[in-house]
C-alpha cells in the first residue's frame, strides 16, 4: 500500500468516527431530552445509537477495502460488515463494553438496516464508478 493511501483511509475513518461520535452525542443531548416524549421518536432516537455505528464503522471497513483496491473487494466489504452486525448484536444480548444497558430487539433491527445501509452505498459508489468509467 502506497503512504499516501494509509494517509488518505486514517483522514477518511477520523473524520467517519468524529461523525458517528457527534451524531450520537447530539442524538444523547437534544434529541432525546427534548423529544422523548412523542413514542415514535423514543423509539427511533433510542436505537439510532446502534443504526449509525453500524452504518459508519462499516463504511470505515468499506472505505478501508476501497481504498486498497483488493481482488476481492465486494466479499471483504460485506464480510466486514456482517461483522460488525454480529459485534454489534453480541453487545445487544450480552453487553461487553457498557454499550447497551437492557436488552431491545429494535437495536438489532437498527444495526440491521444500517449494515444493509453501508451495503447500499458500497454499491451505489461501486456502481457509479463503473458507470464512470464506461463513458
């Protein structure tokens, strides 16, 4: 892998962690206190946590594989990402890290839909790549 590579996966995975930590942080100190009243946005702003960490550690994985062009690029990406769907839902039934505190089946379903949702746009970038290549 060429340096400017390694530099160019760290720069883009800082800045997906910095987006997953603030949009969990703001979902924790606004969204919540200020809307957990209306049942439909308890239950989304209670499992957004777990949507957007699956959506975005995937996207790092994928970026990560992307970025190093490998032969096997779309198995790897959607191994990384069946991964962390599994971490994710071993944290939900047996908490390790202090993540998650009771047991909530939408959390899964949420880690679910954001790993399909990482999935998506893999494709949706691969898919305009090639487009572009094309023309």
């Amino acid at each position: 892998m060429l340096p400017g590579e390694k530099k160019k996966i760290l720069i883009i995975n800082i800045l997906i962690f910095a987006l997953l930590f603030g949009l969990v942080s703001f979902n924790k100190q606004v969204i919540r206190p200020g809307y957990s009243h209306i049942p439909w946005v308890r239950l989304l702003s209670g499992s957004f946590p777990n949507f957007i960490a699956a959506y975005l550690i995937g996207l790092a994985f994928a970026n990560s594989i992307m970025i190093r062009k490998l032969k096997r690029t779309r198995l790897f990406v959607y191994l990384s990402t069946l991964a962390v769907f599994i971490i994710l839902t071993i944290e939900e039934l047996a908490p390790m890290w202090g993540a998650s505190t009771y047991y909530d089946p939408a959390d899964i379903i949420a880690s679910g839909i954001g790993s399909i949702c990482t999935l998506l746009t893999f494709e949706l970038i691969t898919f305009s790549k090639r487009k572009s290549k094309s023309l």
